[in-house]
C-alpha cells in the first residue's frame, strides 16, 4: 500500500477531491459500503454538543476514537470482529463527519474531547470502558484515563507515546522534532488544512469511498487546526503538569514501526507516567497501523481486552 505523506492528507487540492466525487458518483460502489449498513447510529450530549456514534455488539463496552483527518470507519476493520465479545462504540470526535462542530477554537482543548467520551459512555449505560485510540484519538484516551480512572478499565493506544512522552522527545530527540513539523504547520494562525482522508487504508476497501466523500463534506477543516492549536504540545515542549498521576488502567501500546510522522522511540518513556509499564508491540506498518495491519492489530486487541 503506498503511504501518503500526511502534509498531502492535510492539504490535498480541491480538484482532486472534485474528481473523486464524479468517479464515486459514475461507480458502481454501493452508497453504503460493508459495516457501515450494519451499526447501529446515536448522539451522545455534552454541555450542548453532540458526538456522533456508531454501535455494534454486546457484551463489555469498547470505545474507539479515530484520528486526524478520520471519523469512525477508520475502524472498518476492528468494530466487526471486536463485537463478537464486545458492545462497541466508534465514535466521531467534534469537528468530525456527524458530530457537533464547536465554532470557537477553544472548544477543541482535550479537556472537551475528554469529556465527550465520558458522555458517550454514560449514553449507553455503563460506568466503565475499554478506551482504544489512534493518533489524536490516542491522545484524548491518554487524557481520558489520566482524568477519569474509575471509568478506564482498560486503556489500548496505537500510534502515539504518552503526551509527557511526546513533549519529551519533541525537545530532546531531533529525528522526531523534524518529524512532527506537520503539527507546527497546523498551529499557525492561518493555518487551512482540507479533510483528506484517502488513500490511507482504504485502496482495498473501494467501497468506502462514498463514506470518506460524505465525511469530507460533513466535516469542519477547523476542527484539524484547533486540536493541533489547543491540545497539541507547542515549543518548548514542557511536560504537562496535569498528566503527572500514574496512569493505573492496563495498557497495551502497539505503533507501526515505519511511522513517518510519531517515533516508536517516544514509547521507552511511557512508563514514567504509569503506575506499571505498557505492554508495547511494534508492527512493520506506518502510522494508520490498523488499517495497514488490521488481522495483527485485531488479534492483539481481542487477546488484550479479553485478558483477566
């Protein structure tokens, strides 16, 4: 699968969107592809804004928050097999596809991300979940289990060290500070990145380009630079005193050991901020690593989550 620089995913040219649309529309490509006709869709409330769902399942409860530039079908691959054992959630963050777009900047500070996912897992009943994130969605679980405890019986990160971790090698590790000036871009004032979502991960699944299509449309590309602007740490890169309490959830960090844009290095810092070290695996993947290795990433997650 060719992997496609991020900056080119931020900043793809209308044209070639405008033609992705005609093809789509010329395509046999059903309207809805695969999974999508089979989850269940619902709208969870905080304070006034309202994040979209989709569920599939019984049993424990699974919350996937995908990243940027995504919105739930990144998880294509994870929500069927997961829901053999599992009720799961994948969720739209704000800004995002189906869900509510906040139009101040600040309405994107993780604190608010945080507590959508709260709101989404008190919506269906329950007090407590496993937290599975990828990229910013791997942020906002590592906040998430920081914050709340009590509601994070397992926490699985794929793509990125813990937040303190990042900051860290940000300032102390050159090879991922020239990695990472694809979010100093985004923290520009002026900064107008575009939703583009294809081709990562989806060149096998032609079906899902009506989804991506509709979730460009739907999505706010404001949303992209005020997570970078508000939640996403800035020069000099300080530690955040906040993030200081243990992590005590058991977690599983996998990360794509090609990623391109967030360094498996980061990962040998975690531990300093967790009450017991992460079980870490590398793939032989990039960034999008369940969706470049979704059998791997699948059967990691079900032994993980289905693990006393």
């Amino acid at each position: 699968m060719t992997r496609i620089p991020r900056r080119r995913l931020l900043q793809g040219a209308i044209g070639t969107v405008g033609a992705l649309g005609a093809l789509a529309a010329a395509s046999a490509w059903p309207t809805i592809s695969g999974i999508a006709g089979r989850v269940v869709d619902g709208y969870a409330n905080n304070n006034g804004v309202r994040t979209h769902y989709v569920t599939l399942g019984k049993g424990p409860l699974v919350v996937l928050i995908h990243g940027i530039p995504e919105f739930w079908y990144s998880w294509r691959h994870q929500i069927e097999p997961l829901a053999q054992r599992f009720q799961v959630v994948a969720i739209d963050q704000r800004g995002f596809n189906q869900s509510d777009k906040p139009a101040d900047r600040s309405g994107y500070h993780v604190r608010h991300l945080v507590a959508d996912v709260a709101a989404v897992i008190q919506q269906m009943g329950q007090e407590r979940a496993f937290v599975v994130g990828h990229d910013a969605g791997a942020w906002v679980a590592w906040h998430f289990a920081t914050a709340h405890p009590e509601r994070t019986a397992k926490l699985c990160i794929l793509s990125v060290p813990h937040p303190n971790a990042l900051a860290e090698e940000l300032a102390q590790n050159p090879a991922q500070h020239a990695a990472g000036q694809y979010a100093r871009d985004m923290q520009m004032e002026g900064a107008a990145p575009s939703f583009r979502v294809g081709p990562v991960g989806i060149a096998r699944d032609a079906g899902g380009w009506p989804l991506y299509l509709a979730a460009e449309r739907r999505t706010d590309p404001a949303a992209i630079t005020s997570f970078y602007q508000e939640s996403y740490p800035r020069a000099p890169y300080a530690v955040d005193p906040a993030l200081d309490q243990a992590i005590t959830a058991p977690t599983l960090v996998i990360h794509g050991q090609n990623d391109q844009f967030l360094l498996a290095s980061g990962h040998k810092r975690n531990a300093r901020w967790m009450s017991t070290p992460p079980e870490t695996v590398l793939l032989d993947a990039g960034h999008f690593v369940h969706q470049e290795a979704p059998e791997q990433v699948n059967q990691l997650l079900l032994d993980w989550l289905s693990r006393a």
